[in-house]
C-alpha cells in the first residue's frame, strides 16, 4: 500500500502543477481557518474540553456504544456491528440486495473509501454515484481523494472542466458556476433514481442515538432523506456521549476544516421517518466498523489517534503533505493523520515508510482541534519499524548504530573523525543524506581543540 510513498512522492515533487493546485488550496484554508478560529472567544479552552470529552469516550467506548445502539434502535434505526472491511461490505450489499436496490446514491464518507465500498457494490451489480462534488470528480476521473476534506485538492480549475467536457459532454469551460451546475444536473437524476444512500457520520449521539452528518453542497441531506432506504457507515469511534457535546465539536470542526463558523447544512438524524406521510427513507441501517480502530484502544499513545474528527486541519499544515499531496501516501487517509493511523489500520508491514513522511516540525500538533501529538505516535511506530526491521535482519542498521556508539564513546576517535570530516568532507556512503540537506560548516578548530590550546596559552585564539 505504502510501500510505494518514496517513489510516488518524488513523482509528486516534480509535478508542478499538482504542487500549485495544492499550496493554492492549502494556504487558502490555512488563512480562512485562522480568520475563523478568532471568532472563538476561548479556542484553547474548547480544544480541551473536545479532548477530554474525546479521551472519557475512548476510554469507555463499549459502554457508550452500546448506549448508541440501545437508543438508535428504539428511534427505529437497524446497527449493525462490522468487525472488518469485509463484513462492512457484506451487510451493506446485502441490505442493498434485499432492498432490490440497483442504483445507489453516496454522499462523502471516508469510511466507505477505507473499506473499497464501491468496488465491492460494483461486483454485485450495483452501482454507486458519489454526489459529493469533490468525489464526484474523483470517481469520474477513475482515481481516489486526495484530501480527507476535499478529495479534488489536487486537481486544476482547467484539469476539471476538461474531464466534464468528455465524461459529461457539455463545452469547455472555466467558469466554476458552469462547472458546478452540469455536476448538479447530472446528480439530481441520479438523487431521484437513487434506491439506497449511503452516508458517513460525523458524530454518534450516544444519549439519544442521533447520528449527526455535517456538509456544504446538500448532497448528504439527499442522500438521507430522498431514497426508501439509507445506510449509515460509522467508525467505533465516531460515538460521542451527550447531545451537549456537539456544541464544542461544531466550534471546531467547521473551522478547522474550511475555514468556516458553521457548514451549510447540519443534519440530524434520529430513526426513520414516523409516520408514513412524513418526509425521509423508511429505513435506516447503521453499520458500525471496527476495522482494525479496537487496536489502538491498547494504550494512551495509540488511543489518541481515534480522537481524530477528520478535519483535515494538520494536513493543510504538514510541510510534507503540501508539497506532495494525498496519492502519494498510497492510503485513504494521507498527511500526518494518515502516516500515524494507516500503520496502525492496516499494519506496518506495508506502510513502514509513513510514520517517516514528517519533519516532526509539530506543525500538525499545533493545529489539531482534539490536540493529538501526532508526533509522538509517530515516533512510537517509528520505533515499531526499526524493531521490525532488528527481528527481520536489520544487518546494516545495527552495524551502522554500534559504530555509532563506538565513535561516541571514545572521545580521540571522535576527534580524529572530525579532523577527517573537516579535510576531506563526508564521505560517500554519508553524501545522500547531504543531497537535499545543507551540512553546516565545521569550526575550524573544536571546543576541545580550543580548550588545549587555552590550557596550554591563555592568550590563544
Ligand atoms: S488529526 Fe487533528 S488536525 Fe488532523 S484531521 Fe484529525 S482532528 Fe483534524
């Protein structure tokens, strides 16, 4: 999966225009999230109550899950529990086959990107339209987000109206209006064909068993209410105890996220439909995923990464991400939240090479609205790979530590290094680490060099 980051973010680095697209996008949510966050009187205060609400959560998951279901299920929703991709898939296709659905309408879910949901309706001839426009225009041009917020981040204005000029047959045209209006039409058809939707969750309202799914484009809020049937695909750790909670995470997910006070629509939803003249699908199915998510309940460390509320915020700030974009992260979730929760996911066997995609610069730390130290997990898993790597060889490396050690323990070995250093410069093996990286000059003479010569003339220089 990730095995290919090193490759795949060279190829991203020379590729100029994916680079505008994403400092464009990039600086621009990281301007408009700081004209949002001073509009919050007490932004610290907020973080913190998000976490400690997030941590009492995690720490007591079962109980406030199974609060969750209890309650859903007296709204007259159906859960159902998943324990991995597979089965997530298996129970949503087969409600979509008992429900004689063909055509299946999503609105933006990352869960369903982790589990390949789409390919997975596709085998059973079942055809799923993302009505997110980023992720319409992700599933037209055959490729997956690149952003957990904004899945389009790292396509042009003329690399879009291209691909709707073939997919959807209308003129060439850089009018963003235009654009957006010919997605519209060819999704309002596919709303009201639509036999089953397909939603994420933002938040899982224990107390009252209210899912909670917030958007800008109305697509969700369609994808809801207009077909008989909506499923609901949440991580175990979406659930939040109290209703009263929602007021500190929509302080800070919108503002986080895009930048903005509140997004467009906010949707509630509690149960199906009441009575039969009311407005909303006659059936809703609440699938909830592990995954892989009940691993990192282990320790306080790993626990954090489920704190998560996916908005996206350390990505727009990673120095990484905003030179080399999602793809080249070869996982759903890309940036630093990705390079500490992807390992932990899918394993570190095919993703040793993310918890390295940091400068550890704590960038993405200080921009978390649940205040995750991001970088600390990912020296956790970075200490992870390096036992690996001893378990399963590791030959050079070991070596490489002992010289190391050696060296340092043996203070005139260490000095004739240096003087060799200073006449000869790094020597080959060490010159890649140099490639990209200035190497500051070496004193012209060391501290202990100085020290002798001072003990030996005061007066020396
Ligand atoms: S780790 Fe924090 S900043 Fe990054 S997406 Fe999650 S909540 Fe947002």
């Amino acid at each position: 999966m990730a095995a290919s980051f090193d490759r795949d973010a060279r190829t991203a680095l020379a590729d100029g225009q994916l680079r505008g697209a994403l400092r464009q996008a990039t600086d621009l949510f990281a301007e408009r999230r700081r004209a949002a966050l001073a509009t919050v009187p007490d932004w610290e205060g907020a973080r913190d109550r998000a976490r400690a609400i997030k941590d009492e959560t995690l720490l007591h998951l079962d109980r406030y899950l199974e609060q969750f279901t209890t309650n859903a299920e007296r709204a007259g929703a159906r859960v159902h529990w998943a324990r991995d991709a597979a089965e997530a898939c298996e129970i949503i296709g087969r409600i979509a086959e008992q429900r004689g659905a063909r055509s299946v309408v999503k609105s933006k879910s990352m869960a369903s990107e982790e589990i390949h949901l789409n390919e997975r309706l596709a085998r059973r001839g079942i055809e799923p339209v993302e009505t997110d426009l980023g992720e319409y225009i992700v599933q037209l041009a055959g490729e997956t987000p690149s952003h957990i917020v904004v899945p389009a981040i790292h396509k042009t204005k003329a690399q879009i109206a291209a691909l709707f000029a073939e997919k959807l047959g209308i003129e060439l045209s850089d009018d963003v209006a235009t654009l957006a209006a010919a997605a519209r039409q060819a999704l309002r058809r596919r709303f009201a064909e639509a036999d089953l939707g397909i939603s994420g969750v933002n938040f899982a309202v224990a107390e009252t068993g209210t899912i909670l799914i917030l958007e800008n484009e109305g697509n969700a809020r369609l994808t809801t209410s207009l077909p008989r049937t909506h499923v609901a695909l949440m991580g175990i750790e979406k659930v939040i105890p109290r209703f009263a909670d929602l007021e500190v995470f929509l302080q800070l997910l919108p503002r986080s996220g895009t930048g903005q006070v509140l997004t467009a629509y906010q949707s509630l939803i509690t149960g199906t439909k009441r009575r039969p003249e009311d407005e909303g699908p006659e059936q809703l199915d609440i699938v909830v995923m592990d995954n892989g998510r009940s691993r990192m309940l282990a320790s306080a460390l790993t626990r954090q990464s489920l704190a998560c509320i996916r908005c996206g915020a350390c990505l727009n700030a990673c120095p990484v991400y905003r030179q080399i974009g999602g793809h080249a992260y070869g996982s759903v979730y890309p940036g630093p939240i990705g390079a500490i929760v992807t390992p932990q996911l899918f394993g570190l066997a095919q993703s040793s090479a993310l918890p390295y995609a940091s400068s550890l610069c704590g960038a993405c730390r200080d921009v978390c609205p649940v205040k995750i130290d991001i970088p600390a997990v990912l020296l956790h898993l970075r200490a992870q790979v390096v036992e690996r790597r001893a378990g399963s060889g590791g030959a050079l490396e070991r070596l490489a530590f002992s010289a190391y050690a050696a060296v340092m323990a043996r203070p005139r070995l260490f000095e004739c290094l240096v003087r060799g250093v200073r006449t000869l410069g790094i020597l080959p093996p060490l010159r890649a680490w140099t490639k990209w990286r200035d190497l500051r000059p070496l004193a012209p003479h060391s501290f202990r060099e100085q020290w002798r010569a001072r003990l030996r003339d005061p007066a020396a220089p």
